[in-house]
C-alpha cells in the first residue's frame, strides 16, 4: 500500500504542476498580445483607417472660414445623382437608389476645424471624397480615394480640387 501511495502523491504533484504550467502559458499569451503602450488604441479598430484632411492654404487659396463639411461616400454621390435622374426608375426613390448602389456601407461626415484640418475613422475600400469652399473663390473637391493601413493623410490643395469658380 506504501508503494501505490507514493505513486498517487507523484502523479497528484504532476498534474499539479502540469495545470500550473497550462495557468502561466495562458497568461503569457494573453500579455503577448496586449497593446505596446499598455492601453487599447481608441482611435483604429479592424479593418479602419485613421484618415486626417488637411486644407492647404495658400494665397489662392482665401476662405473666411475654412470650417466646412467633409463626405466620405462609397460612390460618387454626383455621378448617382446623374445616372438615378437620367434612368427614369418608376417607383423607386432616390433614396432607395443610393442605399442599392452603396451595397450597406454608409457615408462618413466630418468637418474642419478653424486650422483646416479633421480626423475621422473611414473602413478600408474605395471612397469619394466631397467638400466645398466657399469664398471669393468657391472651391470643390470630388476626389477618388482608396482607404487603407492604420493612418492615412488626404490633402485638399488648389491642384487637386474638381472645380474652380468665382462667387458673385
């Protein structure tokens, strides 16, 4: 009876150690895939980009407020407009049209600051982005853009901007 005592006191310490082990590995995998900084990022989650728009103002460029709305769409809202009014669809609303052509995804709004400049979550994929300046020069932007990696910077300058026209 000694012997099977002995034996049952080295298999107990082993299953002891064994679920010791199994307790501090699953603890090392957790603290492996916490975030370097100790705190969760608030600011990018799966599959989104940080996008910052910046206006880059020049002597061209003269707005009294640069505080303007922003749109990130998933297609060119224009281009929609154009084809939903051109194409007769009896029965169908406009609105009914675009939520078909944007297949679920839903449009990001922002605005910039007083300093031209705005931050937003955007999903990756292909957007259109759409803003106006209105000033002694109204400025549009309709630009194609494609959205991707953790953080991406769009820039609004006088080269890239879709329209041109004098305010009256």
């Amino acid at each position: 009876m000694n012997s099977q005592s002995i034996f049952y006191r080295v298999l107990a310490l082993s299953v002891r150690a064994a679920l010791l082990l199994a307790l501090a590995g699953a603890g090392w995998i957790v603290y492996q895939r916490l975030p370097a900084d100790g705190a969760p990022d608030e600011k990018t989650s799966a599959g989104q980009t940080t996008v910052q728009i910046i206006l880059h103002r020049s002597a061209e460029i003269q707005a009294p407020a640069v505080d303007i709305p922003i749109e990130l769409s998933p297609i060119d809202l224009v281009a929609a407009r154009h084809e939903y009014f051109v194409e007769p669809r009896p029965g169908q609303r406009f609105n009914e049209f675009l939520r078909e052509r944007m297949n679920g995804r839903a449009e990001v709004k922002t605005r910039l600051d007083a300093q031209g400049r705005a931050s937003v979550l955007v999903p990756h994929g292909q957007w259109w982005l759409h803003a106006v300046l209105t000033g002694n020069e109204d400025l549009e932007w309709r630009l194609p853009v494609t959205i991707s990696g953790d953080k991406q910077t769009l820039e609004l300058t006088l080269e890239n901007a879709f329209t041109r026209s004098k305010s009256f």
